[in-house]
C-alpha cells in the first residue's frame, strides 16, 4: 500500500492495486463521522461500440445500457434490495450513471466492513432475467419521460445532439424509450462481463476509517475469485468539426424562455496537456461570461439576463463542448451580444490573476467536505486516468498569462448550437 503525502492540507492518501488490475484510492479524516464509499466501474453511456472480453468482434449495443445496468444491479438473486439492507444499518445507498461512469456508493457512521461487503458482493452478483429486464423497461421509461420535462436537460441533450455527428456523446445518458425498449438480458450480460472487471474498476473511500482495514476487506471479497487483468477495446469514431443543426426552437409547460448555447471546440492540433487545456477553457468562458465579468454585468444591467449563466462542458479526445444555460427576456438580442462576445473576445487579464489565484481555494475546501472530495477523486481518475493532488497543485500552479493569451488565438470558437425553450403556446 502507497502512501502519499498531499503536500499544503496536510491529508494523506492511501493507494493500492490488486492483481486483478481494481485500485484503490483512501483519504482518512479522522475530524469526521461518517465514510463515504464509492465503487466506480469506467463504463458509462458513450460506451456502445467495443470488443467484448475474450472475442474478436465489435458490438454496437443499445444507448442507455449502462444506465438500464445500474438499475439492474438492484434487483438480486435473493430478492432484498440493497437499499432496504442499507437502510437497516442506518446507511445511505445510490448510484449514477454518467457518460463515462457508473458509481455505486454508499455513507454511514457504522458497519463500514458489513457495508463494504455487501457493496462489493451486490455490485459482483447480476441478476438479470427476461421477466426483471421487461419491468424494469416501463420504469426506466417513466424516468425518461420526467426528464423530458426538465429544462436543463433538455438544453443540455439538445446541445449535444446537434453537435455532434458520429460521437455518443450526441445521445442521452438514459437513452429513448425505443433505445430501452429493445434491451434484452443478454446484452446486459454481455455489457457486465465486459465492462464490469476489476481491472477496469476503482473504489473510493474518505472519511473517518483505517486504511488496513478496507485493504484486508477488498482482498477477502476477491480471494475466491482468481482474475488477471483485462484490456477492454473499444471502437473510436472520427468526428467532424462541424455542428449538425445551429438552431432548434422547442416549447415546454415553462413560464420563461429559456436559452442554451453550445460551442464545440476542436482540439486535435493543440499541443497541450488535456487537464490544462481544459482548466483553461473553462477559464475562459468564465471571464467571457460568468457571474463577475463584465458581459454578465452588462446584461443584467439591459435586463437581458435575469440570473448568472450556467457553464459546463463535456470533452472527447477531439472537441471540447461548452454549453451556457441562460433565462432571458430578449433570446435574440442576447444571443446577438453572445456571439459578438465570441467572435471578440473582450477579456480583463488581471481578472486571469485573481481567477488563477481563487482556483486553488475550492480544492483546498474539497477535502473538508468527504462526499464532494469523493465525488472530485473520481472525476479526476475518469477525466484523466489518474488522481494527483500534488501534479494538480503544480498544473495550476503552471497557469500563465502568455499562455493563455497563445492558446485563445488558436481556439476556434465558431461552431456553435443554439437551443431555445419557449413556454407552449396556448
């Protein structure tokens, strides 16, 4: 077992591999009551083409598999769902699936090797039938149609879908109902197996527990079970630079118009490190548009925005898409001022120092909080293959003004969706 000293917060973390390839990642804190436990498969919604273990043959299965498994993996062989064992002990259980990942977690003060046990166990012991697949179908399909509601995911698909052409990125985490409607228990089965390895799984643990402890539990689990490492091959697809569709007008049961702009940024011919390169251009849009810049001041001041812009972004080893979600009362005039911001950008680079500075505040505070730092220790190991608070610290530490400045010129900005929601028209 490493352990590796994270220098400036004075936390430790606790890393171990097993010869079945599953690593593992402690951060004790002994200051708290609770241990908040994640068990994370690198398997999520934008896997749906690959090689499955010990074949030759690429499959393409369904999109919103990796979600319909999620929901899978709580019904077991012995009929107790794991959330009504959870609940017994006093803990709190769930899981979600993202376009990367699916984790299943689990939090509470008591029972950690009980619970960490049955977190393995359930996740280690499918149970699919053709009876259990057909229900859970009209379930999932009731989670599909909630979200179609929800404004801000429907902004955020739509962006996707009509930025990209080939990439799964384009498609829902849960998929349509027709994607769902047509899985059946082999091609679960057949997504478990493959995906659902040791070697390409990972468990979390922070908060109040002995390292030893979750090392001679883990390895007990896996005793019986001899597995060697598995190279899980999947089929990438090359993507254009271009968008599909630059507008899309959609009417929900909402008060307000709501507007979405998404711009797909390619990525390929810069020569910079992914992690930074990202951290830049969320840097940038920041200074473009969030809360303190002085577009947000100016169109708050026009009446144009009536609350901050929502930022977030999704990336592919091709394109970086940021997407801004927005509630205006003009969406013409602001998507005008919008584009104009774009195409020139207009960017007060002493707010780059006070905003480099502020970046190294919130990952100091993530280690207070045991749910958020589990949850950022994950992203990182998804995003970048690896958790390094040490190389973060100096990545940010490396951010610069000339650098930056370079790297804005080379960033074309000008393939952009707009998605906007105006209320029904009655």
């Amino acid at each position: 077992m490493k352990k590796i000293e994270l220098k400036d917060i004075a936390e430790t973390l606790y890393y171990e591999k097993l010869n079945n390839g599953l690593e593992i990642y402690m951060v004790p804190k002994k200051n708290v009551n609770n241990v908040y436990v994640t068990y994370t498969t690198k398997y999520g919604s934008i896997h749906n083409q690959f090689v499955p273990l010990n074949e030759a043959k690429e499959v393409k299965v369904p999109n919103g598999i990796a979600h319909f498994l999620e929901h899978k993996m709580f019904e077991q062989r012995d009929g107790i769902d794991p959330m009504i064992y959870y609940a017994s002990v006093g803990a709190d259980v769930n899981a979600f699936t993202s376009y990367k990942n699916t984790s299943y977690l689990f939090c509470g003060s008591t029972h950690l090797k009980e619970n960490l046990e049955y977190l393995l166990n359930y996740v280690g012991t499918p149970h699919f039938t053709d009876e259990n697949v057909e229900k859970e179908k009209g379930i999932i399909e009731q989670e599909i149609r909630m979200y179609d509601d929800v404004y801000e995911w429907v902004l955020i698909d739509t962006i996707h879908y009509n930025a990209f052409h080939k990439h799964p990125l384009k498609y829902s985490v849960a998929g349509t109902v027709d994607d769902i409607m047509s899985i059946t228990k082999e091609q679960l089965s057949l997504c478990y197996n493959t995906f659902y390895h040791p070697s390409n799984m990972f468990l979390v643990v922070t908060g109040n527990f002995e390292p030893l402890e979750i090392i001679e539990t883990v390895k007990k689990e896996f005793a019986s079970k001899e597995q060697s490492e598995a190279l899980i091959k999947l089929v990438s697809v090359e993507e254009p630079n271009s968008i599909v569709k630059a507008m899309e007008i959609i009417q929900l049961d909402i008060k307000e118009p709501k507007l979405g702009i998404g711009v797909k940024i390619p990525i390929e011919n810069i020569d910079m490190d992914i992690h930074k390169l990202n951290i830049y251009v969320m840097l940038l849009f920041d200074l473009l548009f969030g809360p303190t810049s002085v577009f947000y001041e100016k169109m708050h001041e026009n009446d144009l925005l009536t609350s901050p812009m929502f930022i977030t972004k999704e990336f592919t080893n091709q394109h970086i898409v940021v997407s801004l979600l927005c509630e205006t009362k003009n969406n013409e005039q602001l998507l005008n001022e919008i584009k104009d911001n774009l195409n020139n950008p207009k960017i007060n680079y002493q707010d780059f120092e006070r905003k480099k500075k502020i970046l190294t505040g919130p990952e100091i505070r993530m280690y207070e909080d045991i749910q958020n730092l589990n949850r950022y220790i994950i992203n990182q190991i998804i995003s970048y293959g690896k958790f390094d608070h040490n190389m973060i610290k100096s990545l940010l530490k490396s951010l610069n003004k000339k650098e930056f400045i370079d790297l804005i010129k080379k960033l074309d900005l000008s393939q952009m969706v707009t998605v906007l929601i105006e209320p029904i028209k009655k």
